[in-house]
C-alpha cells in the first residue's frame, strides 16, 4: 500500500495541477471559472516533459470515454477516480481535500473533454 502512496504522490508533483486548482477558487464566474483558458495558462507554466505526460493520459483517458457504452465511464466518472490523484495538494487537511473533490473533478473533466485544445 505504501508503493501506491509513493506512486500517487509523485504523480501531483509530476503534474503541478495545484496552481490550476488554486486559481479557479479565485473566479465567481461558473464558465470562467473551468474555462480552457484557465488551464490553459497552468498548462503553459508546467515543464514540457510533465504536460506532455498529462496530454498523453488526457488523450488516453478520452479514448477511455469513447467506449462508454461498453465501460460506462465518461468523463466525469473519470474526472472522479482521477482528480483526487492528480490534484489533492499534499499539505491540505482532510476536510479541505473532502471539500476540493469536486472542484477536482470539474478540472480533470474539463481536460478530457478539451483535451484537443488544451494540448
């Protein structure tokens, strides 16, 4: 169990997607607030071997989400099973992360689904 917690770990560092996280709380405007631009710019500060890391597993994931039918999983089911992964931030504590969980989701979704455009 301890080898996944490494795993996990080091894939929120490998990725950075807190600076995407943090700054969407920022915003009050639902559409701004998970617009591609947004990420957009984070994508932008990430070290070019981490974003194309996330362009290879965002581009997988939507390939995942064109099989729906079969493994019933969209983009939201998987914004789901990946956010925490991808985007808890290490120092939050466990009510913070409870509360971020959608916030996550939403983030995570938005890149499957504009995956194409972020990338």
């Amino acid at each position: 169990m301890k080898t996944y917690n490494v795993i996990t770990g080091a894939l929120k560092l490998y990725f950075m997607l807190d600076r995407c996280r943090s700054r969407h709380h920022q915003l009050t405007d639902p559409y701004e607030r998970f617009g591609c631009e947004l990420c957009s710019e984070a994508l932008k500060q990430m070290p070019p071997a981490h974003c194309e890391t996330l362009r290879y597993l965002m581009a997988h994931l939507k390939r995942v989400t064109q099989n729906e039918k079969h493994n019933l999983m969209n983009a939201e089911n998987l914004g789901i099973v990946f956010g925490p992964t991808l985007m808890r931030a290490p120092d939050l504590d466990a009510m913070t992360a409870l509360n971020d969980i959608r916030y996550q989701r939403q983030v995570v979704e938005l890149l499957i689904k504009n995956e194409d455009i972020l990338f």
